[in-house]
C-alpha cells in the first residue's frame, strides 16, 4: 500500500482549449439511395413509401410530395438505382415490409422520366 493518491489540482481556464471547429456540413437532411448505398441531399432523391391496398398486400408508391405516411425510403431517379434496388429486394427491408412488395408504380414512374 502506497498511501494516499495525490490530487489532481485544477490549473484554471487557461488550459483548455476553446476553439470551435467549423465543419462544412449541409444543412439540409441527408439521406442514403436504397440501390447504390451512396448519401445526398433528400432535395436530390426520391422517396418511395409502402402502401396497402385493400387484399392486405404491400404496393411501393412513389411519395413526390413527401407526404404519405409511414416508413418512407430514397431513390435516385435513376434507372441504374431502381434496378439494384429490385435486384438486392432493398425496397422490403427499407421499408420494413414482409414478402416482396409491388414496384410496378414505381418502374411506370421511372420510365416515364427523360433519360
């Protein structure tokens, strides 16, 4: 036993180091594309939202508004996106959705896009 631990004594407000770090993050939401993984800006994706229709089955709309209730998930709109998003069934494990939902309103919708 070596006795008592000395104390820590306090050196005062001169020590510490106040400086604020300016970072340059965005200062909208960021949110991650469900078929390249990638982050952006929500302004540059689109949000897709489940919707039930009247047998119990789960549908994928496309949510342009930004206002359909419930777990939404983000899309570039961009074919190469929507058809990883297909291929990984991103869509059911984004929205928290069981067995394979419809994408058809959503493919309608991203063949109708310019290319």
């Amino acid at each position: 036993m070596s006795g008592p631990r000395p104390r820590l004594k306090f050196k005062g407000p001169e020590t510490v180091d106040c400086t604020v770090i300016q970072r340059e993050t965005p200062t909208a939401p960021v949110r991650t594309c469900i078929g390249c993984r990638k982050r952006e800006l929500a302004v540059d994706l689109l949000r897709v939202a489940a919707v039930r229709d009247g047998n119990g089955k789960c549908a994928v709309s496309v949510d342009s508004a930004g206002n359909l209730p419930g777990r939404g998930a983000w899309l570039h709109p961009v074919q190469q996106c929507l058809n990883a998003a297909v291929r990984r069934r991103a869509f059911a494990r984004a929205l928290r959705i069981t067995g394979s939902p419809d994408t058809s309103a959503v493919e309608e919708f991203f063949s109708a896009l310019p290319a």
